[in-house]
C-alpha cells in the first residue's frame, strides 16, 4: 500500500510550508474561478488530495457555517496541521476523511462542488478516480479542476540549461511514481466518459519577472525538489548547486523571465 513516504513530492515540514506559499501565490486566480464556478455561502464542496487544507480553509470561509467542506487526504502529517488550523480557527464545517483516493471507497453526500488540484499528476490511476468522482458526485453538481497540461511551458529567458534538466528529473520521477505531470490533458476525455460536460476550460500560464510574488512559488519548488532528487540519488550536490547558481544568476538579472508550468482549469457539470 502507497505510504506518506511514497508520495513523489512527500509530506515533510518544507512541502508543507511549500503548499502554503503556492496557495497564497495562486489565491487571486482560485478565489475568482470558485466564484465563477458559483461557491458561495452554504454550498457543499468536496476537497479531494486536500494537502494541509490550505484551499480547504478558504472554502470553509467562503461557504460559512451553513456550508461544509469535505476533505479527503491521505498523509497523516497534512491532515493533523488541517485539523490544527481548523481548531485555531473554530471552523467547525470541515469535515476530514484520513483515505486512500486510489485504494478506499469514497464518501458520499449531497455535495455541490469538487475541488481538485493538483492531485491528479500524483494518483497512480487518474481514471479510476474520475470514475469514483463521477460515480458519488450528485447530479448538477460542478466539479472543478486546476491541474498541470503542459509541464514543460515552465522555462525561463534567457535559457537555463540546468532548470531544464532539473525540469526533465521533475518529469520522470513523476513518472516513474506512477503519475502524470500533464495530467490534465486527459481530463476531457475520462470527464466525457464519466458523465460531466465542461463547462469551460482555460489555461493559466504567467511570465513572471523575479520581483513578481508568483516567482517565489516555481523557485521555491526547485529548493525542496533538489533536496527530494538528492535523497533519491537521481542527482548529486554537484548539480543541485548548479541549478541553484543558474536560478541566482536569473534572479539577479531584471530582464529575465520565467514562463510557468501550464496550469489547465476545468468547470465540468455532472449531467
Ligand atoms: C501537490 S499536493 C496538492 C494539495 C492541495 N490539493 C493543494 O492544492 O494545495 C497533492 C496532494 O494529494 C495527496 N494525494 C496524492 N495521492 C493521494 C491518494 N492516492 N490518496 C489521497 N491523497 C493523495 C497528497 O498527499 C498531497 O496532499
């Protein structure tokens, strides 16, 4: 059975602080797509690979105490600092599920939304899980997808030689863990298969200057991902520095860009 430890991206202190940060960065463009999905006070969302509830707790606040947000997560560590959060901040309307996506029945309930992010790259079988998701989401539900299509638009200018190396380290281990960076692409077609028309489908992708705040989110990324290939020994110290000095060397550079990871939004109705 997978375990926290098998999880490709893991679930140690940094990657959570990491998520945080990814959250806050990308907080604009999620509040306004939930928004443009309809969330609003007293609907029921269902928040599936939830991480340490970082979206979870704004949705408990956008859908307020007659709302409820469903949460379900696997790794121990990111549903203990959920649970902490949801204490300090009284929210009573989150309810935790510790389960498998892949391998447990999923719970159901009258829900009317599902959050998905980031999570279908990582699930060894993204069709089956569309095929769970479509079996217990109610009929005009929406379900909602942020998920990456095209991990390899992440590239800066000029080139970095060693992030794209770094960049094609990210993409095998992804494979070889069972998942699929470009996960989204097949979203149409297991949607389709699964009973939900979409609704819309728009790409985010940002080209981002180095005192932009989303350019912490890719950098930040690099940071702890070296550390995970070093401890996978796909990559030694010798090269993780080098793509540290090539990332200092862009940042120092006003003129560079980053273009990031494509990132494909899905608003699909369950018919
Ligand atoms: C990249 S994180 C994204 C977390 C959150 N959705 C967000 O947007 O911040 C992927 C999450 O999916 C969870 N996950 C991956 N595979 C899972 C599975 N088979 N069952 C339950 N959770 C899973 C991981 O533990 C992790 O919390």
């Amino acid at each position: 059975m997978a375990t926290d430890r098998d999880y490709v991206l893991g679930t140690h202190e940094q990657e959570l602080a990491r998520l945080g940060l990814q959250h806050r960065v990308w907080r604009p463009v999620t509040l306004d797509c939930w928004q443009r999905a309809g969330i609003a006070i007293g609907k029921r969302v269902l928040d599936i690979g939830a991480g340490p509830g970082y979206a979870a707790i704004d949705l408990a606040e956008i859908v307020g105490p007659t709302g409820e947000v469903v949460a379900l997560e696997r790794s121990q560590n990111f549903i203990r600092a959920m649970e902490t959060t949801c204490r300090t901040r009284s929210l009573a309307n989150v309810k935790i599920h510790e389960l498998d996506l892949m391998q447990d029945e999923l719970p159901r309930a009258d829900y009317d939304f599902l959050w998905c992010r980031w999570v279908i790259s990582f699930v060894n079988d993204p069709s089956l899980l569309i095929k769970k998701l479509g079996a217990i989401m109610p009929k005009r539900s929406v379900a909602i997808f942020h998920e990456y299509g095209h991990y390899e638009t992440w590239r800066f200018f000029p080139r970095l030689p060693m992030q794209e190396r770094f960049r094609q380290h990210v993409i095998a281990t992804w494979h070889e863990s069972g998942g699929e960076p470009d996960g989204a692409a097949h979203l149409p077609a297991l949607l389709a298969e699964n009973g939900f028309v979409i609704r819309s489908a728009r790409p985010h992708i940002f080209c981002l200057q180095p005192r932009d705040y989303m350019w912490q989110w890719p950098a930040t990324f690099i940071e702890t991902y070296l550390e995970r290939l070093i401890g996978m020994g796909r990559i030694d110290q010798k090269f993780a520095r080098q793509v540290e000095t090539d990332l200092a060397s862009a940042e120092k550079n006003p003129n560079a860009r980053m273009l990031t990871p494509l990132v494909l939004e899905i608003i699909a109705e369950k018919l």
